[in-house]
C-alpha cells in the first residue's frame, strides 16, 4: 500500500451510479479491474462501494490514491478508459463524479 505523508496529499474519486438489474455483471467487472488493472494502478490505496439502502440499483463509489497525479495517470490509460466504457454501457446514465482531498477518515 502506499504511504500517505497527510491527508493533503490524498485525492478522492467518487461517483454515484445507477445499475439496474446487472449487479453480479458489473460486480464481476469490478473483480476483473482488481486482478487485470489493480496491479498497473500505482498510487491506489483502497475503494469503497456501497449499495443504497432505499434503492438496490444506486451505488456510491470512492476510490482512494496516493495523490491526484497517480489517479490522472491511472485514468490517462486508454485500457483504463476501455474498462469504464464497458461499465458505463451497462449504467443508466452518466456517473455523478466527485473530486475531492481526504480530510478525515475515521475506522475503529
């Protein structure tokens, strides 16, 4: 995992997405990023989705990096945008982004 000298140095990638009725599917795509393009992601920290409770079909999704530059990197890929466009086929509409610095995170 990376070290992260601050908070300040960490950027946040969210979206909110809408995927009816192809959640195995979509899971399994999300699998196949972990093992094909995890292991080209320098930078990543961790990812984080989660279901919404009072609809089945949206999920929110952040991704942690070391910095916005190895985000920028990860993303520049033309296999990276190859992976998204097969997910965003999939999505109902285009994802909600969110661009953003960790201020605070709290576990335990």
């Amino acid at each position: 995992m990376p070290r992260i000298r601050s908070s300040d140095d960490c950027f946040i990638k969210c979206h909110v997405i809408r995927r009816p009725s192809c959640y195995i599917r979509c899971r399994k795509r999300d699998h196949r990023w972990f093992r094909d393009r995890r292991p080209l992601a320098r930078g990543f920290v961790r990812a984080d989705l989660s279901s919404n409770i009072n609809d089945p079909d949206e999920f929110m999704a952040a991704a942690c990096f070391a910095d916005k530059k190895a985000y920028d990197t990860m993303s520049d890929n033309p296999d990276q945008n190859t992976w998204f466009e097969e997910l965003r086929s999939h999505l109902v509409a285009d994802p909600e982004w969110f661009d953003g610095t960790l201020e605070r995170q709290r576990m335990g």
